[in-house]
C-alpha cells in the first residue's frame, strides 16, 4: 500500500478542486496512482471533478518567431517564475525559436547543436544553455517545438507568455486569428471530432460507465426502478457525444458570439482552418511539491539524533 502524502493530496485538489477528505479516500482507493485517483473523483463528483483539470504546474515561456524562411512556436521550461522574467532566460527562448524558423532542424538535439552566442556563452546553443544554467543557478531545458514552412498561411496568438497557439488556415487572415485566441481560450484538443485521440474517447466512456453503474446502485439502494439496459447504453453514448463537440475546435461555440460555431464562423469568412498547434506552459509535466512539514520533522529528528 503506497503512504499517501499531503502533498499528494494537495496536488489531486489543486487538478480537480474536490474535497480534500474525497482526494485523500480516492488516492487511497488508487493506491497513489493520480490519474486513476481523478478518474474516481470524475465518477462520484462529476463535473466538479475537471473544473481545474488543465491547470499546469512547471514554470517556462512560449515563444513564437518569424522568419522569411518560416514560422516556430516553442517552449522552454524553467524551475520557477521567476526566471520567467530573467532577460538572459527570455532572450535564450526567442533566440531559439528563430533559429528552429531559420533552420528547420529535425529534433531538439539539432536544435541544441545550432550556432548560438549570448552573454559570453557559445558557440552553440546547447553551450549557452548550460551557461546560463551555471550563471542564473537554475535548470532550463527546451521542451518541444513546431516549425511552419513559409509557404503555409498560419495565424497566431501568444497569451502572455504561457500559452501560444498557431493556425494554419486558408483564406481570411483576421478570421484565424480569431480562432488562434479562441483556442488559446478553450483549449480544444483536435480540430474535428474525428480528430481525438482513441484514448481520449475511450477514457471518457469509460467515465461515463462508471458514473452510471454509481448512479444504479444508489438508485437501487434507495428502492427506486433502474434504467434499462439500453438506456443506459444510449446515455453513455450521448455523454460521448457532448464530450466530442466540446473538445473539437470546429464543433466548439465561438468565443465572439455563442450564436454560432468556429465551424459556422469560419463557413461565414470564407476560411479553412487545416489544424492547430496549441502550447501551455507546463501542460502535463508535474512540478514537484515538497511536503514542508515533513521536511521540518526530518531535520527535527535528525537534529535529535545528532544531539
């Protein structure tokens, strides 16, 4: 049986703002799996459950450049905020999303290996990185990137620092824009709803099983009539169904007017939007959480044990 932590508790309150006695029971009933942890809190809270589920954790900047050669988005990730706003840092993350503009590199390792100079490190951008780390005294590392040929028409919309978003799109240039901020705002995770991952889907209905096998059994415990079978089946499918549109960009209510959707909007424009690239500082990486009691108590003893 895995020790359940406070910070463990914390960090499952933090993606899903249920109670925090409810996170601790379903971590326990999880065995300290988080992911499954917020699957049961999905199932017994419902919606309740998600409201803070795309929260991000680590620190970092998305930058975007453009060249005559092309376009890039990327991230590069920090310990804490406050390298987020270093100049060095900042100036670290621009350069290399001109470089990945300029020279389209395969991977990040190219990417690390191109010409690079700052602040007296160099000659390449892996040595300023490594620089940079021994001068600010803390860890960065570029995360991932996208590059644009400059044939392709793309719109994009950075949010601050911490969320970048790019569309490729044929046709009315203000109407993409539109639709970078509005991905930037609801954060589809496919263009269609063809378009979203197998697991995706499969975990929602999932979900959606479960929460009506809970729904049977306290309806049977209060002696009240069970749906049927085929009901049952129909309400699961339904439920992936909403899931499915509210997830795909094009079947998603427009952000400028709840009258229409992206799709509908776009159809009024003129405008194709062929896919979107979405980047949230963090998104998916878990920061780590120290449990400062703990901490405090662990001196403590060893303190005692030295004395």
């Amino acid at each position: 049986m895995v020790a359940i932590t406070a910070s463990m508790v914390a960090e499952l309150r933090g993606k899903t703002d249920a109670p925090m006695m409810e996170c601790k029971k379903a971590l326990t009933e999880a065995d300290g799996d988080m992911v499954k942890a917020e699957e049961l809190l999905r199932v017994k809270l419902g919606s309740k459950a998600g409201k803070a589920a795309a929260r991000v954790t680590a620190e970092g900047v998305v930058a975007i450049a453009s060249d005559a050669a092309g376009s890039a988005m990327i991230e590069v990730n920090c310990e804490t905020d406050f390298v987020t706003k270093n100049d060095s840092f900042l100036a670290l993350v621009h350069g290399a999303a001109q470089l990945v503009a300029q020279h389209n590199p395969a991977d990040l390792g190219a990417l690390s290996g191109l010409p690079f100079s700052l602040a007296g490190f160099g000659p390449t951008l892996e040595d300023v990185r490594k620089g940079l780390i021994g001068k600010i005294g803390e860890n960065m590392t570029f995360r991932r990137f996208q590059r644009f040929a400059s044939g392709a028409q793309v719109a994009s919309y950075l949010h601050g620092t911490r969320i970048g978003v790019v569309v490729q799109f044929d046709g009315d240039a203000v109407a993409a824009k539109d639709v970078a901020m509005h991905v930037a705002a609801m954060k589809p995770v496919s263009l269609s709803s063809a378009d979203v991952p197998a697991e995706l889907v499969e975990r929602e209905r999932s979900v959606a099983a479960a929460k009506a096998a809970e729904d049977a059994a306290v309806a049977t415990a209060a002696g009240k009539p069970v749906q049927s079978a085929e009901i049952v089946t129909k309400r699961i499918e339904g439920g992936v169904q909403k899931y499915l549109k509210e997830v795909s960009l094009l079947n998603q209510t427009f952000v400028k007017n709840d009258k229409q959707t992206v799709e509908q909007m776009l159809k009024g424009c003129a405008t194709t939007v062929h896919g979107f690239t979405l980047y949230v500082v963090g998104e998916g990486i878990e920061k780590r959480v120290d449990d400062f009691a703990a901490e405090v108590a662990a001196q403590v003893a060893a303190a005692k044990q030295g004395a």
